[in-house]
C-alpha cells in the first residue's frame, strides 16, 4: 500500500533537485574558466538532474536533461559518451513540434558532442545549424541564454 502523500512529498522533491542540479550544471557550463573541482561538480550536477528528471519528468524533461550531459561530457572531453546523449535528445527534440529555442540548443549539443568524439563534418554541419537558428530567435533572453551555451563550443575550421 501506497502513502499517497508521501508519494506526492517525493514527486516535489525530486522535481525540486532535478531544476537546481540542472540550473547548477548549466551554470557551471557556461564558466569561462573551472576548476577540476568544479568540472566535478558539473558532471555530478548533470547525472543528478536527470535522475531525479528520470523519476518525475516528461520525456521532453528527460530531453533537455540529456542535453546537458551531453554538453558536459563534450566539455569535459568524453566524446563517445557526449554522443550518445545528444543523439538520443536531439532525436527527442527533433522528433516533435520543438519551439526554435530547444531546436537551436539540440543543433549546439550536437555539434559540441561531435566535436568532442572528432567528427568535424557533424561538428560543422550542425554548428552552423545552432547559429542560424540561434541567431533567428526572435526573444532577446532565449538568444542570451543560447549564447552563453554556444560560446563555450568550439568553432568550425575551415578545411
């Protein structure tokens, strides 16, 4: 037998630490300069977001949640691992009606994950995708927010 509110004391919970972890993962991110400390607690905050995203959150939550471990692993350099979670939630962002926000950031992780696992043509074609439909945001907050992710990936070079 169930406690129901128990049960509804736990949901909050979980979707309490699943918004901080991710806002402090996504923070974390952005720093121009971190230390290993730091990149620690990033990762950490990262996978602790999309646990508690994984008990409480809908499949697009479980999206963005990949998102950011995506981008964190690129950061930190794991570029196999980085793959696997952009693909998974850009096929979960691309595989519905995704306002242009998500579908930019979708395009950037993608291109960092490539980046870090060394597919440069993934990496290009992609990155130029994030920054056209970045650049197209129509809301001033929804561009600001997507640069600060977009910054921290690396640029294309030209062959």
């Amino acid at each position: 037998m169930s406690d129901t509110g128990n049960d509804d004391e736990i949901r909050k919970w979980h979707r309490w630490f699943a918004a901080e972890c991710n806002n402090r993962g996504w923070r974390l991110s952005e720093a121009p300069t971190r230390s290993a400390a730091d990149d620690d607690e990033m990762l950490n905050a990262a996978h602790a977001a999309a646990f508690h995203w994984n008990e409480v959150g809908t499949a697009i939550h479980r999206a963005r949640a990949g998102m950011l471990l995506a981008h964190v692993h690129a950061l930190l350099g794991h570029g196999a691992i980085a793959m696997q979670y952009a693909r998974k939630s850009f096929d979960a962002v691309t595989s519905r009606q995704s306002p242009d926000w998500e579908l930019a950031f979708a395009h950037a992780v993608l291109a960092h994950a490539g980046y870090a696992a060394n597919d440069m043509d993934l990496h290009a074609r992609h990155y130029a995708l994030a920054r056209d439909v970045g650049l197209a945001l129509p809301n001033a907050e929804d561009r600001e927010i997507f640069d600060a992710t977009f910054t921290r990936i690396p640029m294309p070079h030209a062959h």
